[in-house]
C-alpha cells in the first residue's frame, strides 16, 4: 500500500520558449492589436 510511484528521472527539458522570447511575442501581439484597433477606427472614422 506504501509504494511510490516510480518516475523516470531523464533531467530537465529545453523550455519551449525563453523568456525573451515570450516577451517578445507578447509584444507582438500588442502591438497587432493596437494596430487592428486603428484601422477599425480610421474605417469607422472614413465610412460617417
């Protein structure tokens, strides 16, 4: 009844992603929808 469970110890994975690499995406992702924003309000802005 008190067994562990057994894991397999490989070490450490690669991150996905580095931190800057995450900043840097979420930047860009920011910054698209600033853009996208803009242009909905310059289309709203052009069709009044």
């Amino acid at each position: 009844m008190g067994e562990k469970s057994v894991r397999k110890s490989s070490g450490k994975t690669a991150a996905s992603k580095t931190l800057k690499e995450k900043r840097v995406a979420k930047a860009d992702k920011k910054a698209a929808s600033d853009r996208q924003q803009n242009h909905d309000a310059v289309s709203r802005a052009a069709k009044n």
